[in-house]
C-alpha cells in the first residue's frame, strides 16, 4: 500500500487523497513548487535587501537584512519576508515585510498576470483605504512594483524634486480635470525580481497580537467579543460610507492612478482559476447590476463541475448537486432585492477571519492586514462574519450549533446597530445596513449569498438552509426531487454524468500512479534552505 504523500500542510493518504473533494492530484505539485519558490526568494536575497533599502531610502550608514527562512510567514496566498533596518544613532530597529503573492496559488500558470492582478488590487485598496478611511488601522504601505510594470515609493523616501513634481501634479491635476495620483512617485527600480511585490510596515509587537492566537481560548468572554465586535462594526461602516456605482475591485495602472476598473476579485476567482476552471471573466469586467454579478457566480459553479475532474463522485451525487444549481437559480428572485439591483455597492473585506485582525489584550483592535480580496459588492451581501462560532458557513447545522450561531448573530447586529446609530447622529451618511444585514438573516439570503459563494459547500448551505424553506422532504422525497430537477441543468444530462464519472475515474488513475511512482522513488529531503 503507498504510503502518505506530503501536502503543504501535513500528509495524505492514497484512501484519503481518493476520498476528497478537492483536486489532490495538483495539490500534491505544491510542496516542491513551495520549494522552488522560496528558493528563488531565498537566493535573490540580497536583491530583496537592496530593493528595501531603495524604497525606504536608507542611507549609506544604514543596513537592511532579510530575516531567517524560518522567520518566513507562509499564508494560503502570499509569503511575507521580514526585513530588519537595523537602528541608527541610537534608534531602534525596524521591521518591514515584503510580500509576494505565490504563483502557485493564484493560477500564474494559467492565467498570466494573475500575480500582478493581485498585487495591483491590493495596492489600490491599501492607498484608497488610507485616504478615504483614515480612522482604519492599516500598515504603511511604502513600496510596492509589478512584473510587469514600474515600481512605485511612498513619496516621503523620494528626492526633493520627486517630491515638487509630485505636489505640482496635485495641485494642478483637478484644474485640468485629471484625476488626483496617490502620494507614490513611481519609476524603473535599478534592482528587479521576476515576481512583482508589496513592502509593508511588519505589525506585531507585545501589545497586540493575532486575534486567532487568543480566539479558541476567549471567545466566550462577552466583553471582549463586545470589542472586538464594536471595532469590526467601526471599520465595516467606514468602508461603506463611499459607496460605488459598479461592483469590481479597485486597481491602480502604471501611472499611479487608481480607479474600479478590476473585476471583483475573490480568492475563489483565482483558487477556480488555478485549478484551471474557466471563469469567464475579463480583468476589465465590472458590474453595473447585481443580478449580472449573481448569474456569473452561480456560472462559477456550473464551470466547478465541468472542469473539475472528481467533482462527481457518482450519479446520485451528480443529480444532488445539478438539481441544487438548478433550483439556486430560480430562487435568485426570492432573495435578491430589486431595489438595490443599481446600487450601492460598498467596499467588501471579502475574507476577513481572524489572523487578519490584530488585537489587544481586550480585543479591541489594532491593525487590520491582508487587504486582499476586497471589493465593491451589493449591499445584501453584507452579514457578520460566520467564523463567529469556530465553525465553517456549511457546518451551522440546525440545532445546538445554529442556535449558537443565532445568538452571536444577534450580539453582533446589536453592537453593529448602535455603531450605526452613532454614525448618523454625527452627521455621517447611513446606508441602513444594519436593517439591511436583519432582513438577510431573517429571509434567509444570509445563507443563499454564502451558498453562492462556497463552491464546495453551495450543496450542503443548500440541503440545510434553503431547500427547507420552501418544501420540507424526507430522504426519498430528497431523492425523488433531485432525480426530476437535475435534468433541467442542461440538455441530455446522462451523457453529462456519464462523462464525468470517467473523468473521476482517470483522475483516481492518475492519483494512484501518482502514489506508486513515490512509493518507488527513494525519498527527497530537500526542503527550504535556512541562513
């Protein structure tokens, strides 16, 4: 019997790697890509060093080292390398990290330009957060430079005459009705890597942590979730007081200027993509309706399960999983609102979970990171977080674990409802959203934007949450409605079906080989190299 094969997060076994849902067959190419990787950055570190020191203007008197592999922070999509400036004339030293989203995760491969997609949204989030929501406790954002395309310095560590150039242009750019360019001078970097990168402020320090070391162990104390509650309501409500009129991401060119001109860009976009699943959707794509925007997720799913090899396990679970898709579609009138179909649209943290959140000792928060994957959105998208229990959108059973869930739904609504209040007695605009994030909760669209979102767990938030509210079936009822909707997903489905099981079958071939070939192959104990 093969042994376990490693992933980028423990092993799998060949019984267990045949028993999953998600793609395991390239999953198992991550670890030596990993490797590849990061021994690339690892080797290219003295240019790492030179490119932060070109950023944040260091002086000849002045040091900069990139810190141990070990000290590397290794996330789903991105790796961050901390870079010591080592103090001068008594100062202390500072920390700084640079961020490089991973190629192997964003469909670089599939999809050229996906790294710098990413990049470029991020930046544009970080600097349009900056200007417009001050009170947002954000990392500096002091450089930043694409693969392909200029490189860009906080306009602080520029010269004297970048500077003037810089303020002219500002000054005169709204009487010539050119768009106002962000406090960055860019320019060709004499130093370059093949991968383009973010340098951020490193957060962290003895007073505030990952909100995720301190979450299993204090959770259940009402004050400090009252906090932590509070300052999520805060920064959600300072986002949305500029509401768009398109729903995309916001990206910024290669002369510094940023606009919502980028498709909405989730992580579920480029995971799909990387898996080489056709989206369908242009870099340039924005929205003007949430309707159009709701159809292209729902096509996401359609695209999931013609694409993806071992999507089906067999025809039962085909006809499951069709006839839900079938019947999401038709409810999207159900759970949509028309009066909001043109707007507005806010800026989203799309995934926002617990290591993005660094807090005190009483949670209340202090810098908010990873600004990926934001996004203008529809407002009914907008709910509390689900993690709110410890357990995933497809894992609030009905029972102890939804109930446990409501109540904390409620707290959170009610903190959120004051800070709104407070808001507009200040005099700041109020969207209403928290009446809004009620009425999703109450008619069930809380659960129906979190199927259309959860590729994987559509079927499951499915089963328990919307199907029940409309026609409540015992197993063979189940079985019998999935049987007569699934059809109706396309046009002769038992070719469809039949197709899929075989690619599941080559699939499992190939997964086998996969494990027999390593069995056979003496062991590689190459790893990322250490200082």
């Amino acid at each position: 019997m093969p042994g376990a094969l490693p992933l980028l997060h423990g092993q799998i076994s060949l019984s267990a790697a045949l028993d999953d849902d998600d793609n395991v067959l390239q999953e198992l190419s991550y670890p030596q890509r990993r490797i590849d990787f990061y021994v690339y950055l690892y080797q290219h570190r003295t240019v790492i060093e030179s490119i932060v020191s070109y950023h944040m203007n260091l002086n000849i008197k002045q040091t900069c080292r990139v810190e141990e592999v070990k000290e590397w922070i290794s996330g789903s999509f991105n790796v961050c390398i901390p870079v010591v400036i080592d103090g001068q004339d008594g100062r202390t030293s500072k920390r700084v990290l640079m961020r490089f989203p991973l190629p192997y995760k964003v469909g670089e491969s599939q999809q050229p330009g996906n790294s710098d997609e990413k990049l470029r949204c991020e930046a544009a989030t970080y600097i349009w957060t900056r200007q417009n929501c001050p009170s947002i406790p954000i990392p500096q954002l002091w450089g930043f430079a694409f693969a392909q395309g200029p490189c860009f310095t906080a306009i602080q560590h520029t010269s004297i005459f970048s500077r003037l150039k810089w303020y002219l242009h500002r000054v005169l750019s709204p009487l010539f009705g050119y768009p106002i360019r962000p406090p960055y001078s860019s320019g060709n970097c004499p130093y370059s890597l093949k991968t383009g990168y973010l340098l951020l402020d490193h957060v962290g320090s003895s007073d505030a942590v990952m909100l995720s070391e301190t979450w299993d162990r204090l959770r259940h104390d009402r004050k400090r979730r009252a906090n932590l509650f509070r300052g999520l309501s805060q920064i959600i409500l300072s986002l949305a007081q500029f509401p768009f009129d398109r729903i995309g991401s916001l990206t910024i060119d290669n002369h510094g200027i940023v606009k919502l001109t980028n498709r909405p860009l989730t992580l579920r976009l480029h995971h799909l993509e990387n898996e080489s699943v056709p989206t369908d959707m242009d870099r340039d794509l924005v929205y003007s309706t949430s309707d159009s925007y709701y159809m292209d997720l729902l096509s996401y799913h359609d695209s999931r399960l013609r694409h993806v090899p071992n999507s089906i396990r067999d025809k039962a679970d085909g006809e499951a999983q069709l006839s839900s898709l079938t019947i999401m579609r038709a409810l999207l009138p159900h759970f949509s609102c028309r009066k909001h179909r043109r707007g507005p649209f806010i800026m989203t943290l799309t995934d926002l979970h617990q290591s993005n959140l660094f807090v005190d000792s009483d949670w209340n928060i202090k810098s908010l990171i990873d600004l990926e994957w934001t996004c203008s959105r529809p407002v009914e998208m907008l709910h509390p977080p689900y993690w709110l229990t410890s357990r995933g959108v497809d894992q609030l059973y009905e029972g102890e674990h939804l109930d446990a869930f409501s109540e904390i739904h409620a707290e959170f609504m009610e903190v959120f409802d004051k800070e709104e209040q407070n808001r507009s007695q200040a005099g700041k605009k109020s969207l209403g959203l928290a009446s809004i994030m009620r009425r999703g909760w109450a008619t069930g669209s809380f659960w129906y934007f979190h199927a259309l979102e959860t590729p994987k767990g559509l079927y499951n938030i499915f089963l328990d949450h919307i199907q029940p509210r409309y026609s409540k079936l015992d197993d063979a009822g189940m079985v019998e409605f999935e049987r007569t909707v699934s059809p109706y997903w396309t046009p002769d489905i038992q070719t469809f079906l039949d197709g899929k099981l075989k690619e599941k079958e080559i699939y499992e071939g190939h997964l086998r080989d996969a494990f027999s070939v390593a069995q056979e192959e003496p062991s590689n104990p190459e790893s990322p190299p250490a200082s």
